[in-house]
C-alpha cells in the first residue's frame, strides 16, 4: 500500500514539477536584446556570424522590429543552402501566429530537405514543407528539418521578440 502511495505521489506530483520546472538554455543574449545601429552593427559587438565565402558561419542573424537575436545553425544542406542565399543578400519574410505556439511563415524559396519526426522546444527554427520558416515559442511534434536555436534570455523575451500572439511580423533573416 505504501508503495502504491509512493508511485501515485512520484507520478502525478513530483514528476510534473521537476517537468515544470526545466531550466530553460542559458541566457547568450543580454536582458535587453540587442539591437542594430543603422550600419548594421550589433551596439555591443558581441555577436558575430562569423565565416567567409569558403566556411559555414556559426549563426544567422534573425530581426523582428529593429531587434535582432542570434541563432546559432545546425549543419545540414537546408543551413547551407540559406546561407549561399543570405550571402546575396538578406531575407525578409511575413509570419503568423500558428497554434499558440509558433510564428510560421513562406520564406519565397524552396530549401531541401532532411525532415525527421521532432519535438521543437522555444528557440527552435525549423524548416516547413521546404518553404516555410517556423520560429518556436512552445512545443510542438511534427516531421521537420531542424534549422537552428535562437540564442535568447528567458522565455518572456522570446515571446517578446517574436511579438507571440499579437499577430503578423515581419522577420529579416541575415548574416
């Protein structure tokens, strides 16, 4: 009987809470998020993309409304596809709050392919049916081709960044 308490107690309280309460990616972003000078540069430096024409830089500049957050890239021919493009020249596409839980939005380009069963947690960028860019706020399972993870501070900024729930916006992708 104790036993069987002890379960029930593991199950239904103690393992939600520890659930509950994962810790979130350390903060990369300052608790402001930086935001660009008319030049383009990042006010406080920190953030390179870093790579020339021959190397894979290590992020993607992603700027909603004059912000910019960071995101750091995953190595496959979707990134490296995007960044050949982003070497001509940036992107900017329009996104909408889709179930709660993310911004999607047609990216104007078809990118390949290697899509496998995911569950995306905030910060992640995925690719959609190779033309649609998803920026995460939540969770969600689904076949995907994983793009990236935002660099940010706390959940609440991200949400913020994204202007989750509030409707369109307008995202610039760059190097």
């Amino acid at each position: 009987m104790i036993r069987t308490l002890a379960i029930v107690i593991l199950s239904t309280v103690i393992l939600p809470t520890m659930l509950a309460c994962e810790k979130l990616p350390d903060p990369v972003v300052p608790d402001s998020l930086q935001e660009e000078h008319n030049d383009g540069q990042e006010s406080n430096g920190n953030y390179h993309s870093g790579g020339t024409d021959n190397t894979m830089p290590e992020i993607i500049k992603i700027t909603i409304s004059g912000k910019t957050l960071p995101m750091k890239i995953d190595d496959n021919t979707a990134t490296k596809t995007l960044v050949e493009a982003l070497r001509e020249a940036s992107i900017t596409y329009e996104a909408h709050d889709y179930g709660g839980f993310e911004k999607v939005g047609p990216l104007g380009r078809s990118l390949p392919t290697s899509d496998t069963q995911i569950t995306t947690q905030a910060g992640d960028v995925i690719l959609y049916s190779g033309n649609q860019i998803v920026l995460f706020y939540g969770s969600n399972t689904w076949s995907y081709t994983r793009l990236g993870k935002m660099q940010y501070g706390s959940l609440d900024e991200l949400k913020s960044f994204l202007k989750a729930g509030e409707g369109n916006i307008s995202v610039t992708l760059s190097l």
